[in-house]
C-alpha cells in the first residue's frame, strides 16, 4: 500500500505539469512575453494585483455556495434515511419501494455534486483535478484508497447516497464544513487582498508567495475528511 501511494504521488507531480499547461489554454489565459519591457511588466503588476481582488471575491462566493449545498446535501440524505424507514422497510418496500426516500436521496447526491464542483472549481484546485483524473486513468488498478489520496474526498461516489442500506453514513460527513468556511475566509479576506496589494506596489514573488499559501490553506481544508 505504501509502495502504491508513493506511486500515486509521483504520478500526480508529473501530471500536474501537464495540467498546468492544459490551464495555460484556457479562454481566459492569455499569452504575455516575458522579456518585455519594464514599463510594461510594471503596469502587468498593477493589473494582476487588481485582479487578484476579483479572483478572491469570486472564488469565495463560489466557495461559500458549496458549503451551502454540501450542507444541503448532508440534510436531505438524513431526511431520505429517516423517510427510508417508513417506505423502504422489509413491509412497506413491496408496496412503496422505496420511491420518497429514493428520490430524496437523489436530490441529496445533485446537491452534493453541485456543492463538490463549487469548492473544487477554484482556488487552483481545478488543474489538480485534471492531474488526478489522468493518474487514474494511467492507472485502472488504483484502489479506492489510492484514488483518494490523489484526487481527494470529493465528491463522492453516487452509490454512498443511493446504495442498499438504511443508513448511508459516508454521505453525511463528507469533510468538516466549518474548516472550508474558515479556511476560505481567511484566504479570500486576508491572504490574497495582500497578495494584490503586493503585486501593485512591484512586488510580485512576494504576491505570488502569499496567493499560494492562501490557496494552499483552502486546499488543505477541501481534503481533510
């Protein structure tokens, strides 16, 4: 298990190199010298840093609504366990068959993959999901451990809301909802605003240095279980 984490690992450094350039191709990457002239890498400053204000705000609002619907989520499967145990029980299943419960339990899973793809669609975590996704297919063998050590806890498999049983425990604590709100809050209120200030005043390393470790906080807090 070790040798195939240490594996897993490697495969997703190497990876994230090429997930790194397929981003560079985005719509809204845009190709800049970078021998050009001083004036010009100074006014560059000046842009990025204002920019870097819009990337907090945008990427904390999309962050908060999937705490949101993670925590929706996490209600509905509750709700679909508690309904489950009137019209899904060994009595009630051949007449009911479930079809609340289910359908609860559907609404949870469209909630959560809603809340996933929020977290996970920024704050740079989106090149890393790419980066995972080619580890796995590089590799069919991968269990479902190792998987998660490369891609993360999120989301989750349709079957932990949806699979047999009264009691669908994986869906209710995915990972700790309060550690994504702090961790995204101190990223998008602290540490990028001075990361933007940073890059306005010429310091650009400086910014860059400190955007990461905020964006490094967030991606921390998306993978703690």
């Amino acid at each position: 298990m070790r040798t195939r984490n240490v594996l897993a690992t490697a495969l997703a450094a190497a990876l994230a190199v090429s997930g790194a350039a397929r981003a560079e191709r985005l719509d809204w990457q845009v190709e800049e010298r970078a021998d050009a002239p001083l004036p010009v890498r100074a006014a560059r400053n000046v842009r990025d840093g204002f920019l870097t204000f819009g990337d907090a705000y945008f990427d904390a609002n999309t962050a908060f609504f999937g705490v949101f619907c993670l925590a929706a989520s996490q209600l509905s499967i509750g709700f679909a366990d508690l309904v489950g145990l009137a019209d899904d029980n060994p009595v009630t299943q051949h007449v009911t068959k479930g079809f609340f419960s289910k359908n609860l339990a559907k609404t949870a899973y469209l909630w959560h993959v809603a809340g996933a793809e929020s977290l996970l669609g920024g704050h740079g975590m989106e090149v890393e999901r790419w980066a995972a996704e080619d580890v796995a297919s590089l590799n069919p063998l991968f269990s479902e451990e190792d998987r998660a050590a490369v891609g993360g806890p999120l989301p989750l498999d349709p079957l932990d809301f949806v699979g047999e049983g009264y009691f669908h425990g994986r869906a209710y604590r995915p990972h700790v909802l309060l550690l994504d709100l702090g961790a995204v809050a101190v990223a998008d209120v602290a540490y990028r605003p001075v990361a933007g200030v940073l890059r306005i005043v010429q310091l650009r390393a400086a910014g860059d240095a400190v955007e990461r470790s905020g964006n490094d906080l967030v991606r921390r807090a998306v993978r703690t279980w």
